[in-house]
C-alpha cells in the first residue's frame, strides 16, 4: 500500500511539473488569447491612415514631381500588392470576438474585411476572396480566385450583416478610437459605405442579381445613415510620439513636391476657396504682395510636361507647393475613410440617375457645406476662408449651383467633382475610380497615354499560387495578359 501511494505522489508530482513547465515557456510576449479591443486600435489605425497619402494624388492630377519622373503622374505603374496581412488581423479579431462572445467585434471585423476587399477588386478585378486566410484553419495554402462580382456580392452581405449585429449590440465597443464605441456611429458608416460599393457598379444598373438600384433605395429608406458633419468615420491625430499625422515632418514636400495645374485651374474656375487651405502663394506672387485670397496667387505645374519642364518654372517661384499646415502641423486635419460630405453626394448622384427619390441639389449642397465645415473646423488659422458664409456664397456661384445644370450628365459631372475636390490628401484612389467609371474629372496626362484600368497582379502570387492567378488572367483578359491597360468586369 505504501509503494502505490508513492507512486500516486510521483505521477501526481510529475503532472504537476509537467503543467508548470507548459505554463512557464508560454511566452507573455505572443499570447495565445487576448481580448478584440487589443487588435482593433491598431485594425483601425492602420485602415483610416491607409486612406490617406500622397501616392495617389500625382494620378489623381494633384501633384506633380519636379526632381524625377513619378510613375503614377505619367500611369507607368505596373504591380501592387494585396491586404492580407491586414485581413489577417482582422480575422483573429474576429476569432476572440467569437470566442468571449462579443459580437460587436464581429461586426467591425465584417466591415474590415469588406473595406480592404473592395480596395483589392477595385484594383486588381478577380482576386482570392472566399478562400482567402484559411491556411491555418483549413489548410488552404494556395486560395482560389473569386470572380470580382462574386467578391463585390460578398462584400456587400458582410456589410449588410455587419449592420444587422451592431444593431442588436447596446454594448460600448471598447478599443474603438474613431467613435468611442459607439455602435450607433458604426452601423452609420457601414451603410454609408453600402451606398459607396453600390454606387460604384453603377455601370451594372441592369444586372438583376445584382439589384443595386433597389438595394441602394432600400438602404436609404430603412437603414441609419450619417446625420451631419459629427458622424464623420474620421481618424484624429493626437501631439503624441507614434500618433501624429502621417505627413508630419516629411522631408517630401521640401524638395520636388508641387500642385498639379490642373487641380489649381480647376478651383480658379470654381473661384473655389478651398484652394487657400490646400497650396501655398507661388514664390513670384507672394514677393509682389498678393493677398492669401487673391486667386491669380496660385498656379501649379503642367503634369502632361516632362519633370524638368516643370522643374524649371518652380524655380523661377511661379509653382504653389502643398501648404505648410500638412507637413508642420503634428495634428493638422482627421484622416476620413468615408465622411457625412461623402455620403451627400454619393446621394446627389444617385438622385440624378433616379435611385432614391430625394432632392439631388439639396443632397449636393449638404455635401459641399459639411466639406467647407470640415476644413474650417481643422485648418488653423484659415478658417475665415471656408466659413458657412464661404460656403453660401460658393453655392450662390452660378458655376456651382447643380440646379442650373440642364442635362443629367452635366449634373453627376459637378457632383464628381465635388467628390474630387474634397479628396485632397483623404481620398486615396476614389477619385481615380470615380473617374474611370463615370469619366469625371478629366485627367491631363501626356498625349497618346491611356489611363489604366488595373494593376498587375503581385508577384508573390506568381511565385506561390500561380496555377490560380493563371487560371484567374486567362478567365478575364486571355491566358497571360495581365496587363494594367485590361478592363475589368466592373467597368464592362
């Protein structure tokens, strides 16, 4: 008896060194559980800030390069890259939501998911999307890929259920730095962003699977929608190390940083006073004493010229360069992913085409105030440019007035302009899509130099899925054409 409860102390002792051996070599530093909030500070930080740079304004005519060629002011691109190490994030957020049972966390997850797919379908047209991420759970190492309606059709119920989760949360949503856990703010941005993907297949109106004139009224009609200027899904910077602005203190914007001539000219014609918040006096104009208000003040480089063309008149001063606020003020303005200015004119437009029955020019003119409001709110000591009664008057201007507009496509070319003119350093590549969808605004560019349509796929997919973006390139353009100049099914 007294050997077998020897043994009994020894197998008991040993389990028990055993258990506190596993526990001691658990690293604190790479958890096995941690609760969503702790990923979705970052989740949230990393999408809100990706909205916002300086890349996509040399192809949305905003900027050009005087000190070498940019690929994107002369559309020379040729790869990018996918967002699955965001998504990744995204889904282990998801995995301890499911886990602690917090379906809010879901919800967020949902809308993730769908922002940075439908920046990936945008961008590339078929792309793994149903098989995606499931090399740890299924063993899925080398995803299919999905057409880019099946991806667009998936993106939208993932919103859609997003919208149906927060809804029945009450709960703060903790770790939340754009509404402070406010699921009321959350479910209107999602749907705000409904409206955004299904406007963008607006050239898929007749597709009867699709229904997006009927889903868009529907979301209208029933759903909460961003009320004003507050509502924003904004990122706002703090005066903290690791939390400034992104353009704060770039060394970029001293050296061969200028504005495009085209964005100038555009505002001159407008007699648009968000020019003043957004580029600096030429050299030329600020030494004979032009006033900050003065609109000849201004003037850009031609992004159709060779670099040094341009580079030769920005040394003469006669080129404004992006005003010093965004790259010397560490708070400077919100990053916004998608704001009440947006959303306004997302349902100008989808008045004129006859979508929703609302009032096109009060949808506009709602628009072009919350982005007047935005600026005056956020760019110090310039606000007296972009007042309400800036604003008025703005409207007043039979130029900007979409009520005088006679034909429908007159009125969505103001409209898309307006969505243009609001993108400075916040609209990554809507404008560019805006543009290859409805063909507004036009985009100066070098003679025979067509826009294009696409990026080519990453190479990585060729080097470790490439008997499935084979299979996608010869399903869309013909066996090897991966090619930035093919149009993709959402443009078709």
């Amino acid at each position: 008896m007294k050997r077998i409860y020897s043994i009994l102390i020894t197998l008991c002792c040993g389990l028990t060194a055993c258990e506190d051996f596993e526990t001691i070599n658990e690293s604190p530093n790479n958890p096995r559980e941690a609760h969503p909030q702790l990923l979705l500070t970052q989740i949230e930080w990393d999408a809100f800030r990706s909205y916002q740079g300086t890349g996509p304004l040399y192809t949305n005519k905003m900027l050009v390069q005087t000190d070498g060629e940019n690929s994107n002011q002369y559309y020379k691109w040729t790869r990018s890259g996918f967002s699955f190490l965001s998504i990744r994030n995204i889904q282990k957020m998801m995995e301890e939501a499911e886990r602690i049972d917090e379906k809010s966390y879901v919800a967020l997850g949902k809308f993730f998911r769908a922002y940075h797919f439908y920046s990936m379908a945008l961008q590339f047209g078929d792309i793994p999307y149903s098989e995606a991420l499931k090399g740890e759970a299924a063993e899925v190492y080398t995803p299919a890929y999905d057409s880019q309606k099946a991806v667009f059709m998936g993106i939208l119920s993932e919103l859609e259920e997003a919208d149906d989760l927060l809804e029945k949360e009450n709960t703060i949503i903790r770790g939340d730095i754009i509404y402070g856990g406010s699921t009321d703010k959350w479910r209107r941005l999602v749907n705000a962003f409904r409206l955004k993907v299904l406007l963008s297949l607006s050239q898929k109106e007749s597709d009867a699977e699709l229904n997006v004139k009927s889903r868009f009224a529907a979301i209208v009609q029933s759903e909460p929608l961003m009320r004003d200027f507050e509502d924003n899904g904004q990122l706002t910077y703090l005066n903290q190390e690791g939390n400034r602005y992104p353009e704060f203190n770039s060394s970029s914007y001293g050296s061969g940083m200028y504005i495009d001539s085209t964005f100038i000219r555009r505002l001159q014609e407008h007699s648009d006073p968000r020019l003043f918040v957004f580029c600096t006096q030429t050299k030329e104009a600020k030494e004979a004493g032009k006033a900050l208000d003065d609109f000849t003040a201004y003037e850009g480089g031609d992004p159709a010229a060779p670099y040094g063309t341009v580079n030769e008149k920005a040394t003469q001063g006669k080129v404004s360069k992006v005003l010093e606020r965004y790259h010397q003020d560490p708070t400077n303005e919100p990053s916004v992913l998608l704001g009440y200015s947006e959303q306004q004119l997302i349902l100008a437009e989808a008045a004129v085409r006859g979508w929703i029955a609302g009032d096109a020019n009060a949808y506009y003119q709602n628009g072009v105030k919350a982005s007047f409001k935005f600026y005056e709110t956020y760019a110090k000591g310039l606000g007296q440019f972009v007042s309400e009664a800036k604003a008025e008057e703005y409207l007043g201007n039979p130029v900007n007035d979409l009520s005088l507009k006679a034909a429908d496509a007159e009125k969505i070319e103001a409209i898309i302009l307006q969505k243009y003119f609001q993108s400075f350093l916040q609209g990554k590549w809507t404008p560019f899509f805006d543009a290859l969808r409805t063909g507004y605004p036009e985009y100066r560019r070098p003679a025979g130099v067509k826009l294009p349509f696409r990026w080519m796929y990453p190479q990585s997919e060729y080097s470790y899925n490439a008997k499935n973006v084979a299979e996608a390139i010869k399903n869309q353009f013909g066996e090897g054409n991966d090619k930035i100049d093919q149009k993709t099914w959402w443009l078709k």
